[in-house]
C-alpha cells in the first residue's frame, strides 16, 4: 500500500532539447531511507508545454526511474530519452514503506 502519491513536472528545457532531466520530489516528511518509490506517466496528464496525446506516447521513446530516497526529504526521479525532448511534463510517484 502506497505511504504517499503525487505529480511533479519533468522540464527537459528550451531550445534544442535534452535526452536527460530531473527533478527533485522533496518535502516528504514521512518518507524513510528504506522507502521504495516509482515513477510513470499518464496518458491523462498534460502540461503547457505537452497534450494527453503527448504524454500517452512519452513511454515509447522515453523512460523515468527514481533515485534513493533521503529519509525525511525525499527522492529524484530521473528521465531519459533516446530523442531529444522540450518543455515540461507531468510525471506521477508514489512511495512504500
């Protein structure tokens, strides 16, 4: 059973784009070093800078994991891509104790 769940934007930037982005999730007071956390995207969620549609094909050139969680602070989810990506997207987590 999930501890605690939340959405957060991945920016891969301007311009020419990236093939790498994070983000730091912070602020999660209840979240303990042995925590376990996941990352997706939803085909529902859209951004300013991307549509549903958009989203619901991200999975298909690109991937997001997490990083260890701090306890008491939180974790970073990582995104990388084999095609250069711009702008913002919605990414979903959640995390166990």
């Amino acid at each position: 059973m999930a501890s605690g769940k939340g959405l957060i934007i991945v920016d891969f930037g301007t311009g020419n784009g990236s093939n790498e982005a994070s983000v730091a999730v912070t602020g999660l007071t209840t979240i303990s070093a042995t925590s376990v956390c996941e990352a997706w995207v939803m085909a529902t969620n859209s951004t300013v800078d991307h549509t549903a549609s958009d989203h619901r094909y991200f999975p298909v050139f690109a991937a997001v994991t997490c990083g260890a969680p701090t306890a008491g602070v939180g974790f970073t989810i990582y995104a990388r891509s084999t095609q250069k990506l711009t702008g913002k997207w919605n990414v979903n987590y959640v995390w166990a104790d």
